[in-house]
C-alpha cells in the first residue's frame, strides 16, 4: 500500500498541477462528510466514504452554479464522464449552493450523469476550499481521493480550463498503477 501511494504521488508530481492553494497535500486524509446533492434532477444523500467504496472519487469544489466558469466545467466533466467511469472513479461537484439550485444544474449543466452536492461550513472548512474574495463560495479546487481516503491529486485553481484534464489523468494513472 505505501508503494502504491508513493508511485500515485509520483504521477500526481509528474502532472501539470496548476497552482496548487488548497490545504490538504497528497498524502493527507480526506475528511469523511454526508450532505444532500441532486443527480438528474433527483435529490440524495451523499456520503463520501460510501462514494470511496467504488474506487476514486474526483471531489472538485466550483464557486457558483450557472455561472459560465462553473457551467463549462461541469459540461466538460459530463462529456469525459465515460473516461472516468472506464478508470474506477465516480465525479461528484460540490459548491455551497443551496440544494434546490443544485437539482437544476445536476440536470442542465451536469447533464445527469454526476452527482452534484451542496458543501456545508464543515466541508468547506475541513477541505479549505472558502474563496477568500466571495464569502459563501468555494474557490475552485479539484481532490482526486483513492478508495484508501488518502487525496491522491490536487488541483487548484480558478480558471476551470485544467481541471478535467488533469483530474483524468490522475486516475488513468491510478488505474495503471493497479
């Protein structure tokens, strides 16, 4: 197990990670949380050591939902859904967004094909993701955790342009490393 997690902090090293803000380091473990999030439009329960079960998870935060940023990335997330899928890893979005917002964007922007949640004062705390400038929003912060609850990857920044790309490649080469 600890090759395993020296071989993914290798990887993770090796991918272009942006500017990488967020407190929680490779390595560190990922603080467990249950908050409610929508997928296709239905409302949850989400926990995510229930999540973990299944393989990674890609837990990336966004500020706001409909805004262009945050509807781009989503819509791009929905589109490489399938790639993540084929590498063991579930995509579930996060914002502090109220519930009810979030049932519409998991159908419009998200396309239904991954859950969206609603990020709580604990959860923005615990994954230091509060955006500094705009109390009440995420900034944009994407975890990859590998099953064990370790974050294996990180990428944070505010322009959403790479963190699909790179949150892809962190668990194509979790897969690998199998």
């Amino acid at each position: 197990m600890k090759a395993k997690l020296i071989a993914l902090t290798l990887a993770a090293a090796l991918l272009p990670a942006g500017s990488a803000m967020a407190a929680l380091a490779v390595g560190a473990k990922a603080p467990d949380f249950t908050t409610r999030g929508a997928i296709a439009g239905k409302t949850f329960t989400l926990t995510l050591a229930h999540q973990l079960k299944r393989g990674p998870v890609v837990l990336y935060f966004f500020p706001k939902a409909f805004t262009p940023g945050c509807s781009a990335e989503a819509r791009e997330f929905a589109e490489n859904i399938d790639k993540f899928k084929a590498a063991g890893a579930t995509v579930v979005g996060m914002s502090a967004d109220p519930v009810k917002d979030l049932v519409a964007f998991s159908t419009k922007e998200c396309a239904g094909k991954f859950a969206v949640a609603s990020a709580g004062p604990n959860i923005v705390s615990g994954y230091d993701v509060a955006l500094k400038m705009q109390p009440g929003m995420t900034d944009r912060t994407s975890y990859v955790i590998a099953p064990s609850g370790r974050i294996a990857f990180v990428h944070s920044e505010m322009n959403y342009a790479e963190h699909v790309k790179t949150t892809l490649a962190a668990v194509q080469s979790m897969k690998a490393a199998q």
